[in-house]
C-alpha cells in the first residue's frame, strides 16, 4: 500500500532533520529538531486545532466553490460558442495576474474573516479546473460525435453521455494542480488579513521568535494537506473507474 | 455458424437504394468529386474499394447526412422509409466508450436518443449471445481484444435497425483471422440491409460484396464495376473469388 511507503519516508526525513539538527547543532530558533516541534504541537494542540479547522474549511469551502465555477465556466464555453469567445480572453489573461498580489486587495474589500480567504482559495482553484476541464471537452473524439450525430442524439445526450466522461481525465488533472494549490491560497490570505487560521498562527509565532510552534503549524498544515490531496486523488479514481484497468497491472508489483 | 435472428428477407420490399447523382465536392482547392453519379442497390453490399485518401470515408459521411460538407448534386434514398437518418455507421475506430459496459455500448443508439427500454435490451442481449459474447454483457470494454470490440461496434450498429450500414474499413485494424472471422459474422447479421462497405482490400472486397465499385482517381470516380455472383461471403476456394482477384489487384495497381 502506498501509505506504509509514505510512512516509512516521512520517518526517514524525520530522522534525517534530527541528525542534521545533532550534528550541525543549529541554534533552535533556525531550525528546531522534530522532537520540540512535537512536544510543541502537543502541548498547543487545543489552539493549533482551531486554527487547522478554520484553515481546513476556508481550503474546502475554495475548493468546492471553486470546482463548481471552473466546471460551469467550461460547460458554458463549450454550450455556447458565442460566450465562449468572450469568456476565453478574459480566462487567459486571469491567469497571467498572480492571485497572491489580490491578497490584500480581497482582504480590503471582504474584511479579516473567512470570507476573504475563501475568496482566494477559490481564485487559485478557479483557473486550473476551468482551463483543464474546458480543454478536455474540446478534445472529444471527433469520430464520437459523429457517431452521436448519426444516431441523433441531442446536445444534452452528447454532453452527458460522450463529452463529459470523456473530458473526465483532463478535469482530473486540473483538479489535482488546483487541490496541490489550494492550501497556499488560504495561507496567503491569513498572512496577509486574518484573525484565524495557521497561517495566522505562524506568522504571529514567528514574529514572537517562537519558532517551534511555526514549525508545528506547518507540520500540521503539510499533513492536513496531503491527506486532502490524497482523498481528493481517491475519489477522483473512483470517478473515473475505466482507467483503473492500466494500474491494475501495476498494482500487481506492489 | 450464426444465424441471423432479425435478417430481413432479400425480396427488395424493405430495402432502401441510395442515389448519388451528379454529385460534386471541392475542398480547399482539390476537387474531390466532379460529377459523380452512382447507384448503390437496395439489399445488397455494395464494396467501395479503392486507395485510402481518394474520397471514400467523405463520401459515406456525406450519405450519412453531415451538414458540414457542402456538396452540389443531390443524394437521395429510395424509398424514403423513415424520418430522419436513414443510415448507422461504423468505422475503423470501435468508437466503444470507454465508461460503459458491453451491452449500454451496444445500446448507444437508444441511451442517446432517451428510448432504452426492456424491449431494446432484449434485443441486445440477444445479439450479444449470437455473436458469442454474452458473458461479456457487463465487462468494460478495456477488457476486450480488438475483434471482440469490433464485435460490439458491429452489434451496435445493427441495434439501430436503419436501413443503410455505411461500413468505413471497419475490419482493417484486425489481424487477418479475426477479419475473416468478422467478416464472416458481418455477412450473416447483414444480410437483406443495403450496406455501402469501403475497404482498401480487394480480397475483402470479393468476399463481401455483391457489387465491388472500383473509386480512384483525381477527382474520384468509379473506373470498373465487378459483380462476383453466388452468396456472401465467399470463402477463397470459390471460384470467381479467384478468377477475380487478379483483374481487381491490377485495375487497382493501375491507378
């Protein structure tokens, strides 16, 4: 299974960041070894939870608000041609603006609470999911809406039948860039104007110089984040079950 | 041996003939087809054998109704036995989709259309059982070998019960066994529909068709007509397939 091979790395570099620690004997306000981080994120596990939970929904709430506009942008722009030629330009040059440079603009205009934060998440997921998911409805098998045509089936068949499963993989592989990304969105937006969350936490441990509890906030925001990346990625390959039968045979070896 | 459970009897009452007349195409320049005119008779396979590119795949999709090519001439179907496609069509490419099992890709047609009912299913499952691939009925079709999915495209095809298959080499991406095997299979569940086949191979040719048009040429034209006589599909110990086959090998080798 993947995860013991997960497990056995991230054991390794805990070890590794311990001796490297020993041996360089860095001071503890660099770089603190993995057993203060530990007994750090024990001891402030009350406060550290809260903030993982407002960081966790601001991350999830982004990441569904922002799938669901990525995927109506797409449907949008491959229902009508029309849109599509005004709705694309503006996509593309979207994506050349860095969203971390709106941060303090969306803090000014949607203030210090979730709001905000959710906002940002939802630019960073925005553009991956809609780009990918619009390309992978445009590839469709030219010989497959032929085919639909000659059997007569509707706009709304093709779509549903033929389009988007086939547009399945390439909105899969959107989604994983914009799960990968997400979390940035959320902690760039707390740094920037936040009263809550660990991004919040970390920056205000860090100007203390209390940098053990940084680091447990981020161990905390790392682990968080893979297992989102991680169930993300499972239920992406439940959804779309007909390639599994490629890594089956893989699966075999492990 | 597969016997047909659904052949329309040959007697011509059912049989729909397609008309080409004065047909012209120009694409960017090239002039595909000046003038072409041609009859593909009701109930019988008629092979459209000729050198890939010179026109054959447009001019099935042309019969089968796309808007986007724009032709002069007109292409008529007599008779007229249904509103809307009178044609199904199957190509080199399977087309099965990847997502759903066997027999929903046999019932394509009707998911498509909204209008899968038990009696559609019937139907399926008992094409599936002819053609050797009712335990197959759930599987994902990643899990097939090229003839059996071909199987499956054939299947689907017939499960639109139109009177006109329009056929786009579907059996050149097979091994020769399973082509003939398939060929084989295609011939029986066939029988009595008017289907307009195009093949690059002569040999399929003479095996299937009733009537072989010989397209080459620029713009394409039809530049021999055979007619093999007996019953489809003939093996390669019958005799006109034979004596045949060299005169067809060099009337293509001479274009």
């Amino acid at each position: 299974m993947i995860f013991t091979r997960l497990v056995i790395v991230a054991a390794g570099l805990l070890f590794l960041w311990h001796i490297l620690v020993s041996i360089t004997g860095v001071p503890h306000y660099i770089l603190p070894g993995p057993f203060p981080v530990g007994k750090s994120m024990l001891q402030n596990w009350p406060v550290l939870s809260t903030h993982l939970l407002t960081t966790m929904i601001e991350i999830l709430a982004g990441l569904i608000i922002g799938t669901l506009l990525g995927c109506s942008c797409a449907l949008t722009m491959i229902l009508s041609p029309h849109l599509k030629r005004w709705m694309l330009p503006i996509l593309v040059v979207s994506q050349a603006i860095p969203v971390f440079a709106l941060a303090p603009i969306l803090v000014l205009w949607l203030g210090y609470g979730l709001a905000s934060k959710i906002a940002m998440a939802v630019l960073i997921i925005f553009f991956p999911v809609a780009s990918s998911f619009y390309y992978g409805l445009r590839r469709t098998d030219p010989d497959l809406l032929e085919l639909a045509r000659i059997m007569e089936a509707g706009t709304l068949s093709t779509l549903r039948y033929i389009v988007i499963p086939s547009a399945m993989p390439a909105f899969a592989s959107g989604l994983r860039v914009a799960v990968a990304v997400a979390p940035i969105g959320a902690v760039v937006g707390e740094w920037v104007g936040s009263s809550a969350g660990l991004g919040f936490y970390m920056l205000h441990a860090n100007a203390r110089m209390q940098v053990d509890k940084m680091f447990a906030a981020l161990a905390l925001l790392s682990v968080a984040s893979l297992i989102l990346y991680f169930s993300v990625d499972l239920i992406l390959n439940k959804l779309i079950y007909w390639e599994t039968t490629r890594e089956l045979n893989h699966a075999h070896n492990e | 041996m597969i016997v047909p459970a659904h052949a329309r009897k040959p007697d011509g009452l059912d049989a729909v003939s397609i008309v080409l007349d004065n047909v012209s195409l120009s694409f960017a320049g090239t002039v595909i087809f000046e003038n072409l005119s041609l009859q593909v008779e009701g109930g019988k396979c008629t092979c459209l054998l000729g050198p890939s590119g010179c026109g054959k795949s447009t001019l099935l999709k042309m019969i089968s109704g796309n808007t986007s090519i724009h032709y002069q001439g007109s292409i008529s179907f007599s008779p007229r036995s249904r509103r809307g496609n009178m044609t199904a069509w199957m190509s080199q490419n399977d087309l099965l989709l990847p997502w759903m099992d066997v027999e929903n890709n046999v019932l394509l047609g009707a998911k498509l259309r909204f209008k899968r009912d038990s009696h559609q299913r019937q139907q399926a499952a008992k094409f599936l059982t002819e053609a050797g691939l009712g335990e197959h009925a759930t599987s994902l079709p990643a899990v097939l070998s090229g003839g059996m999915r071909q199987r499956v495209a054939l299947l689907r095809t017939l499960m639109e019960d139109r009177p006109i298959l329009l056929m786009d080499e579907p059996f050149s991406a097979l091994d020769a066994l399973t082509r003939i095997k398939l060929q084989n299979m295609a011939a029986q569940m066939t029988r009595g529909k008017t289907v307009l086949l195009v093949t690059h191979d002569p040999m399929e040719a003479l095996r299937l068709g009733d009537k072989i048009l010989v397209m080459a040429g620029n713009p394409a034209k039809v530049t021999a007509i055979f007619e093999p006589g007996g019953t489809t599909p003939r093996n390669a110990d019958d005799g006109s397939v034979g004596k045949q086959y060299p005169l067809l090998l060099s009337k293509l080798l001479e274009q």
